[in-house]
C-alpha cells in the first residue's frame, strides 16, 4: 500500500490539498490502480501482438457516411457559456490562497440559425 507520504507528495505535485478522510480514500485507490498496472506487466506478450495501425483486411463496424446534424439545441445545450458567436471555456486555473480561479478564452466558432 501507499504510504501517507506517498500520497501527500502525489497530492502536492497535483497542487491538491487533501483531507484526512481522502489521504486515507486516496491511498486505497491509487494502490489498487498500481496493483492492477503490475498485474498487466506480468502479462506475457510477444511484439508481434501489439497492433500499431489498423489492418488491411479489418471488418468496418459500418459504412462511413455523412449525415446532417440535426440536434442543434441538444449539442448547445452542453457546451460551455456563449459570448456573442464564441464559446467560452476555462483556459487556465490557479489558486491564490487556497481559492480556485478560472481565466477564461473564448473559442470562435461559426453559428447560423441551421447549426454549427
């Protein structure tokens, strides 16, 4: 298992600050993502089973055809807040004094009354 200083080192290096409660939450989860990489590295493998591109002779899943996008409100619905005809979307976080702080940027994207 993780130690508690291995945890508070991970946690510092991500600019977290941990609770008791989560430094011992934290030392069971990442020990069990790191049992679980030993346990795929004792997986034998040869190079020749480790597939780089797509073959040849692969089966498409489906014929690849274009089709309109038709849920304009739905995908808006989900984006980040609109300026004018530019999204908007946290560029940069930062903390000062243990408070969090978004600076925002905006992305231009071209809207029209028939969607993206």
């Amino acid at each position: 298992m993780l130690s508690r200083e291995e945890v508070l080192k991970i946690a510092k290096l991500a600019r977290l600050t941990l609770t008791e409660d989560e430094i011992g939450f934290y030392q069971k989860q990442l020990t069990r993502v790191l049992d679980h990489i030993q346990d795929l590295n004792q997986v034998l493998t040869n190079k020749e089973a480790f597939v780089q591109h797509v073959p040849v002779d692969a089966e498409p899943f489906r014929e690849d055809v274009a089709v309109p996008f038709t849920n304009h409100d739905g995908l808006m619905k989900n984006a980040p807040p609109l300026r004018t005809i530019a999204f908007c979307y946290p560029l940069l976080w930062s903390r000062t004094n243990g408070i969090w702080y978004a600076q925002y940027s905006t992305i231009a994207f071209r809207i029209s009354e028939e969607g993206l």
